[in-house]
C-alpha cells in the first residue's frame, strides 16, 4: 500500500479554497470536468494543458513549455496534471499547493473513455488548435499512439508507480486521493465557494 504524508484520503482533508491546483488520472478519469467545476467554484482559471501541447496535426507545439511556465507563474489556476516527461511537472509541482488524484476503477475508466471517444469522432467536434478526434475504427489499433484506449490501458499504474517519488520531490503538496466518483462529488460539494473571485 502506498503511503506518505503528503498523500491523503478526501476525509483526512478538510474542503477548503487553494489557489493553484492540479488534477491528476488517466485518460478518461474526468480531470478536465473536475478542472472547469473547481475553477468556478473556487474562481479560478482553467488553462486545459492539452490546448497548450498540441498544436495543429497534433504536431507538439514548440511554445509549450514556456506557454507552461506562463500558467505556473500565475496566481489562481487550475489544470491537469500532464505531461510530466515533457517537462511539465517540473514547473508546475513546485508552484501548485493541491493536487486531487482520480483513482477509480479501470472498469469505470474504460466506459468514460469509450463513451467519450465514440462522442469525439462521431460528433467530429474540434478539439484543440483545429484537431479532432480519429476515426472509430482507431479504438481497435493497438499502437498507443493511434489509440486512445491502448494508451489508457498502457499508462494505467503510472502514477501508482511514479507518485511516491513525486511527492518526494515537493514535500509541500497535498495530494487527495479519490477512488470513486462518489468521494470526488461528497468532497467538491463540501467544498466552498470563493466569494472574492476576480
């Protein structure tokens, strides 16, 4: 079982308003949603990380990293916690204060991926700098970097494997760690609002 200080259970943390906060879980976990709740709720800014990476023809945009550096420095935001081998994690874990860990079951996380996958490619909706989501038949692929649902299940315990380590990194982040939707919802509504949000 893994265990370390800065890593708690939502009841172990009392609901309560931070400035800068990242969200954390695979692909389907929900990060985005949970993102633009809590930047209305505690008036803070959404910048969704992936509209900063991927540029058009999901070619990696060479602004990233400073565009990164830009958010972090920032006062109030929120956004999902990324593309740490890209050099992400190192400019926004030192600068956020909360993380919240979406945990749930991989049961769970298949039906959101699908569910939100079909939507994208049927819908054919633009997603970030003019991108969209591929054709269907990619779900069957089993290159990662085609498919959706290979990557989900190819990064499943990363951050199971990588957490320890990163909270060695920053002792002064608070990580919580949800493992259903039920305890994020219980948490989030308990949670206040900020009455001063510019």
């Amino acid at each position: 079982m893994m265990t370390h200080a800065g890593l708690r259970d939502p009841d172990e943390v009392p609901p309560g308003l931070s400035d800068r906060v990242l969200i954390c879980g695979v692909s389907g976990s929900g990060k985005t949603t949970l993102a633009q709740r809590l930047a209305e709720r505690w008036g803070l800014t959404h910048t969704e990380i992936d509209a900063l990476y991927h540029g058009p023809g999901w070619v990696p945009r060479p602004e990233f990293l400073d565009d990164v550096r830009a958010l972090a420095a920032g006062e109030r935001w929120v956004t999902e916690w990324q593309y740490t081998s890209k050099g992400a994690g190192d400019i926004l874990e030192p600068r956020a204060q909360l993380a919240l860990w979406l945990d749930y079951p991989l049961p769970l996380l298949r039906r959101r991926l699908i569910r939100r996958t079909l939507g994208r490619a049927l819908s054919r909706k633009p997603l970030w700098n003019g991108n969209r989501e591929g054709p269907v038949w990619q779900m069957l692929s089993r290159d990662p970097e085609r498919n959706i649902l290979a990557w989900q299940r190819q990064t499943m315990r990363s951050w199971h494997e990588r957490m320890p380590a990163t909270l060695e990194r920053n002792p002064h982040l608070t990580v919580i760690r949800f493992r259903t939707p039920a305890e994020t919802e219980a948490w989030l509504a308990a949670s206040p609002r900020r009455t001063d949000a510019a």
